[in-house]
C-alpha cells in the first residue's frame, strides 16, 4: 500500500553538491586546475570534471565529455566515477542506453562498499533491468546501503518489509526502516511512515503521527504525502476538520498530475466543500485524473449535467492537461465561468474520496476461479486479490505490433 522510493533514483551523480556555478570547487581548485590535473591522470579530478560536464557547472554541458572523463576515472577504480558511469548506462545519457553496462558499473562499485552504488544495483536487481528480477539480492544491497544510513536505500528496504518481497512481511521493520529515512528528510519515507501510522500497520495507529510526517513530506512537495494531509483535514483525522486546508493540500498534488489528488479535489468541487460547487470544474477534474473513482464520480455528476455544460467541462480537461496549467486554468474558470450553472439537485451520495492507499477495492469472488483488481501508475501495480491477498509487482513492456509501441502490460490474475 506504500509509495516505493525506487523510481527516485534515476539518475545521481554523487559530486554534484560539490561545485558551484563560478566554478570554484571545495578547497578552492579552478577549473583550470581541475582540467591540469585530469589530464595528468588524477582519478577524482577526472570523476569531477565528467560530473562537471555532466551537470553543465563551469563548463557547457556534454555528456559525451562527461562520458569520456567519468571512464577514464572508472577504469582506474574509482568507485563515484564507476556509479556515475552505471547512471549514465542507464539514462542513456551520452551512450546508447544499457541497462546490462549499468549493472555491471554499479556492481564495481558497490563491491568497494559505495553506498549510493548498493542502493542502485539493488534497485536493478529489483526492478529486473540488465539482471533476472531477484527480489532476495535487491534485500541484500539495499542493506548494505540502509546499514551505511544511505536513506534512499533505507526507504527502500522498509518497502521489500512492507511488501514481503525478498523477505517475510514484517511491517515493523518496514516502519523501523522508514523512520532510519525519514528522520534524515527523505519525503518518500516520511510519507510512507504516514501511510504506517495512518493505517496502524507496524506501529498503533496514530492520525496526529500521520499529520506530522505528510506535513514534512508535502513541505518538500511531494504529491502523495499533499494527498494524504488534504484526507486528514478532509476527514477530521488528526487535526479539525478544515475543507479548505484540504482543497489547498489538494490542489498543490493536483498541480503535478497526481491523479488521487486530481479526483478529490474534484470530489470537493461536486459536494461545495472548501469552495463552491461547480459541476463543470469537477467533471473536469473527474476527466482528468482518469481513476476507477474519478470515473465513477464523473458518471454521477454527467447525471444532473446539461449538454453545454458537459461540453464546457471537456473544453476545460484540455486546459487543465496543459502542462503546468491546472491552477491557473482552474482560478480563471472559477471567476469567469463560461456557463452560470443552475442548482441542480444530486443523488444522496457523497462522492468518492480516494485514500493514499495505492491498492485498488477487494474485488467480488467468483465462483469457479480467480479474481483481482489491478492499478497501475506506469510500470508499478497494485493488485487487490479475492481473498484479500495484496502484492505490489513490476509490469513487463511488451511490444504491440499494431500500435508499434512499446507498452507496460500487468497480466492476468
């Protein structure tokens, strides 16, 4: 039921705090200097010169640079040059992407104890990306990072705990670890920790708890952890009851295409609740967030829609989907409406709120086999089984001959 904190290492180069836009660099050495010594074979000199070309500081950017220089420093063994070039490998950044030549620079320098490199080559191992999926060798390098206080690699192993891949369920350690993370400011451990003390998994369940840890996650901005502080105040739980506070949580997740959040602030704009109602601006949030409970509250306000009005809410989807456009597009609706809505009466029946739970309802069972529910956000599902058995897994890309695309498909149940 957890946001895993695997698809936050995309790409880190280790010594990018180290430079400054002038080109300075701790302790002083100029650019020049740092050129001098690369080209004399100085390993860490030519690991931050790649960094540097990499990250554009000082010099322009160029990855094929960044690649030369990053090589010379990992041939010679120097671990940060060998994890840079594994991240490079796998962005495709600069070489033709090659998952297999990630793994294998991540393994030589995780294999001299580099942190940030065991945390990669466990995430790999995880994710089965130039290795066979093993979630048990994913657990092994994620505690070795986690053991070293890596907090990427520390949210990740409370998510092998939380999720018994790799190793037995145990949501005790999922919490121990998320805290280890959180308590240094990751915001996907905070927000998981949220999630533990929202649920009362791992620890008694706790709303103030909860509140505490999605504040300083929505603080840095995460999404997740912005939905799950607008659902407490929504609810009252751990803090009053506040539409409006939970509007503006909401808002703030809507804004980066978070779909949960898209949906609830929908929800908030049907039922009048922290702002006034306006079936134009739910329908469109209902549209744009695309979630089985987003379309099953679209159903329901379409019911007391006229036709103009439905089509002013399409007109106002495509606004919204703008990137970086939906709280502009949705305060410039709401002062100058193209449509004055009438009141018009709706069925009894709150709308659908959705919770910082990932998994989907527990589906009906049905006689004779198998059934489930399965959400997915891109490679990532979560699967709710008839007996209520939860697995969170990896899609697999196959290839669809007739579209001529690559796409992400979760199988049967």
């Amino acid at each position: 039921m957890l946001k895993s904190g695997l698809a936050t290492i995309a790409f880190a180069l280790l010594s990018l705090s180290a430079y400054a836009a002038d080109t300075s660099i701790n302790g002083g050495s100029s650019l020049a200097e740092i050129m001098q010594q690369a080209e004399q074979g100085l390993a860490d000199a030519q690991s931050n010169l790649g960094v540097m070309y990499a990250n554009g500081q000082g010099v322009p950017k160029d990855d094929k640079k960044a690649i030369d220089w990053l090589r010379k420093a990992a041939e010679q063994g120097f671990a940060d040059a060998q994890d840079n070039l594994g991240a490079m490998y796998k962005s495709g950044r600069g070489v033709s992407k090659d998952d297999k030549q990630a793994v294998a620079w991540y393994r030589k320098a995780a294999e001299q104890g580099l942190a940030i490199a065991q945390n990669n080559l466990g995430v790999m191992y995880m994710d089965g990306r130039g290795v066979p999926q093993d979630y048990k060798q994913a657990v092994a390098w994620y505690r070795k990072a986690a053991e070293q206080g890596d907090a990427f690699a520390q949210t990740n192993l409370g998510v092998m705990y939380s999720d018994g891949q790799g190793v037995p369920q145990d949501y005790q350690q999922a919490v121990a670890w998320y805290r280890k993370a959180a308590e240094q400011g990751h915001a996907v451990a905070q927000t998981n920790l949220g999630v533990m003390y929202s649920s009362g998994q791992g620890v008694p369940q706790d709303y103030q708890q909860a509140v505490a840890w999605f504040r300083k996650a929505a603080e840095q901005g995460h999404a997740s952890a912005q939905t799950g502080l607008g659902l407490r105040y929504m609810n009252g739980q751990g803090v009053p009851q506040d539409y409006q506070q939970a509007v503006a949580w909401f808002r703030k997740a809507a804004e980066q295409g978070h779909a949960n959040a898209q949906n609830n602030l929908g929800a908030m704009y049907m039922d009048g609740q922290g702002v006034p109602a306006n079936r134009v601006i739910a329908y469109a949030l209902f549209n744009l967030s695309g979630t089985n409970s987003a379309t099953e509250n679209r159903a329901r306000v379409t019911t007391s829609m006229s036709a103009q009005e439905v089509s002013a809410g399409q007109a106002l989807t495509r606004e919204l989907g703008k990137p970086g456009n939906l709280l502009k597009a949705l305060d410039t609706y709401s002062k100058n409406p193209t449509i004055k809505e009438k009141p018009k009466a709706l069925a009894a029946v709150p709308a659908q709120q959705v919770s910082d739970d990932p998994f989907p309802n527990r589906p009906n069972k049905i006689p004779g086999r198998v059934s489930c529910n399965t959400r997915c956000l891109n490679a990532t599902c979560w699967r709710t089984y008839d007996d209520g058995k939860k697995v969170r897994f990896q899609a697999q890309r196959k290839y669809d001959a007739i579209s001529g695309e690559w796409k992400f498909d979760s199988g049967g149940c």
